[in-house]
C-alpha cells in the first residue's frame, strides 16, 4: 500500500511563488496578494501528495479523487514558472505521467482513485473498477491532459515523459475521440439510480439520441452534468485544439506522422462539424455558437461556469475559433440571454445548472477577466476577493446577493483561476502599484 506524503516545495520555488505574490500585492493591495501567497501554497502542499516510488496524486481540495481535468487547471498558475523551476517542472512532470497512466487504464473515466482502492462517488455505478472513483465520460477529461503534457514539453525542451504508454494513450485518445463520432458504435454507458435527472444518462444509459455530425460525443459537460444534447461545443472546439497538439507530439517527439497526420484529419472534422451544425442564431440575430447540438435539431444556447465553456474558448481553443462568432457569444454569454446569467446586489456573473439559480462562479470571473480588457481584470479580481466571505478561500458558487451562502468551502481550481487573473493583471499593469 502506498504511503503518501505531503509536498515541500524547495527554496527556488518559494522564492519564485513569494516574488509573484509580492508583485500582486504591489499592483493589487495586501488582501489580493496574500490571497494569492495562501493559494499558490495551498494548492502545492495540501491538494499534492507523492508516494515512496515517486508517483503523485492530486485532489480537488474537499473531494478525495483525482480529475484529469481539475488535476491539470489546478497547475495552470504555475506553468510560468517551468523554466526557472526544476522542482514544479518535475512536479508536472509526474502528474502528466499519473493522468496518462489514468488514461491508459481506463479513457471514460473522468476521475480516479489513489490506487483500487474501491472507493466510488457512488457505489452503485454501473462501473465497479476499484480505482475508478467516478466513470462520467466527459471528453474534455481527455484534452486537459494534452494540453498539460504540450505545455510541459513548449516550456521546457523535456521529451522523456514521451514514453512509450505515452504514445499508446495518444493513439487510443484519437481512437476513441473517432470511436464516439458514432456514440452508438460504442460500449459505453452510464447508468445511476438518482432522482436528479443530469447524474444519468437515458436511454439505458446510452443518453440522448444524436446523429452523425463529424462532432465527437460526450455524455457529460466539465461540470459532471449530464449533457442535453450529446455534441458540447465547448469540448469539442478544445478537442480540435488538443489534437493540433497530440499532432505536434507526434510529428516531433513521437517520429509517429500516421498518428500526426490522424490527429490533424480528426481535428478537421470536429472543425466542420461545428461550423455546419454549432452556430445558430442568437435572440439578437448574430450568429454564435450553441452550447449544445445533436445534429437533429436540438440546440441548447446557453453557457456553463465550468471549462472549457464558450467564454473560455480563446484560453483552450484560440487556433480553432471564428473570432468574429467568439466575440458575438461573448456578448450573448454576459446578457440575460443567457439563462445562467446571474446579476445581484454584490456580484453578477455566469452560474451553472450544476449549483443553484441565483450563484455566480469565481471561475467563470476569472475567465471573463482573462478573456476581457485590463480594467474588467482588475474589476473582477477585486469582486472575487470581495466575495469570500472573509474565509481567505475563493469557492466553487456564491450567492449573487450574499456572499456568506456558497458551495465548496475549498475548491483548488478556483483558487487556481484567481491566481491566473491576478498575475495577469500584474502582467497588464508592471510593478506600478495600482488600486490599493
């Protein structure tokens, strides 16, 4: 059994972690800074744990289980840093490798235990592996991964984590991202006994019918909810990004041009398959991208806090988007039209079906920061620091007129999100202090 043990970062790192804090606390005042300080540490020392054979496991903060997808937001903030610290680069490094052999072991899972250890969300899942904590088939569980591994490899020059079960779990990524063009090609089902309709999936588990539209299938969003209509736009724009990635792997550390050449085909057709069946019409007449199709009329026109979502899709997928749509979606995610616009007496923002009517995200804030101009970074960082609740943590949802009822006391990936905001707000502003 392994022994887990709490990490310690070396003297390089927090030397490099406290000089950013301090440039925060210059541009943005005390609070923000050691909001950020807290944060950075945080996430490093208690969502982190590495056994005796070197081998890491990182959780979400509250929940005891690995996500492929927050595993790797939760180490967004510190890729900057990869070039002047060994011990973060050999830290994702090692949680690249975890999620790959995540991958290898079972590519619909979306989270997964410390082990087999037979610990479940719920026990009564149709998926009985013991190391699986929850198999939600989510296709942005599987991009997060190669977007880490792509920028590990970009900031660093490394190629040894390239192995060879590497380059097996980017085939069978590609395989199955085609596998589910056709979902009811698959063997893939999600069954839960529950009264809430989005933890299942209908049809004996197969979801919603859809038809063949170049898209790639998912059965559930980034935020664990069942998808309405099987072809996420979101995921899928991150896909055809993710693939360029997987092709650039594969062309110049994997010496692999068929699986190059498969990526880049796949990615297209994601590409065509949004273009011809994602775009609608909004209230206003533009045309934007939907949410959610399923290639037989269904289109949902909404957007979700969680990422990859629509307003993130310039973050997670800027080599594949229609700007001049991008930016007419923007305008529809911020306004009424959307349903899960939120706007209270303290915050206004995008919510998510997943937390109740009436919650704003930090993430999405954070998001709408990194996707806006200087002054909405800075507006937003301070409403996101205004809204803990004096707990010196940023949470999952809070309460759009009252800051003291949220969800998720500890949530890392939202920690992360503000840390991102922050230090590109000292990117936009320099060391002039500024708004304390």
């Amino acid at each position: 059994m392994r022994a887990p043990t709490a990490l310690t970062p070396d003297r390089t790192t927090l030397d490099l972690l406290t000089a950013a804090a301090d440039e925060v606390r210059d541009v943005c005042g005390t609070r923000i800074g050691d909001l950020v300080r807290a944060a950075l540490l945080r996430t490093l020392t208690r969502t982190i744990s590495v056994d005796e054979t070197g081998s890491v496991f990182v959780i979400t903060g509250d929940i005891p289980a690995m996500w492929l997808r927050d595993s790797t937001t939760q180490l967004a903030p510190y890729l900057r840093f990869l070039d002047r610290s060994p011990w973060l680069a050999d830290l994702v490094e090692s949680v690249v490798r975890r999620q790959f052999e995540f991958i290898r072991h079972d590519p619909y899972a979306n989270s997964f235990n410390d082990g087999p250890t037979g610990a479940h969300y719920d026990a009564e899942d149709l998926c009985a592996d013991p190391a699986v904590w929850e198999q939600k088939y989510e296709v942005d569980s599987l991009c997060y991964p190669i977007s880490l591994a792509h920028a590990l490899w970009k900031s660093t020059g490394r190629t040894d984590f390239v192995d060879d079960r590497m380059h097996q779990a980017l085939r069978a990524i590609v395989a199955q991202l085609r596998l589910e063009q056709r979902h009811d090609d698959s063997s893939y089902r999600f069954e839960r006994t529950t009264a809430i309709p989005t933890e299942t999936l209908t049809r004996e588990g197969r979801g919603s019918v859809t038809a063949h539209t170049g898209m790639t299938w998912s059965g559930f969003r980034p935020s664990d909810d069942a998808c309405t209509y099987g072809y996420n736009i979101p995921a899928n724009l991150f896909a055809a990004q993710a693939l360029l990635a997987v092709a650039e792997i594969a062309d110049e550390v994997c010496d692999d041009p068929d699986l190059a050449a498969c990526a880049r085909a796949l990615s297209t057709e994601l590409q065509s398959g949004v273009e011809k069946f994602g775009i609608v019409d909004a209230p206003d007449g533009s045309s934007i991208y939907a949410y959610e199709v399923d290639g037989l009329g269904g289109v949902l026109r909404m957007d979700d806090a969680n990422t990859p979502s629509l307003l993130s899709l310039p973050l997670i997928a800027p080599d594949v988007i229609d700007r001049r749509i991008w930016d007419a979606t923007r305008m529809f995610v911020l306004s009424q039209d959307n349903p899960y616009w939120f706007s209270g007496s303290v915050l206004k923002g995008v919510g998510s079906p997943h937390t109740k009517t009436g919650r704003v995200w930090p993430i999405a804030l954070a998001v709408q920061g990194l996707v806006g101009t200087p002054a909405d970074r800075i507006r937003l960082l301070r409403m996101i620091s205004d809204t803990d609740a004096g707990t010196g943590h940023i949470h999952e949802s809070i309460d759009a007129n009252d800051p003291t009822i949220f969800s998720r006391p500890w949530f890392s990936w939202a920690e992360s999100m503000f840390c991102e905001l922050a230090m590109a707000v000292v990117d936009d502003v320099g060391s002039t202090p500024a708004g304390r």
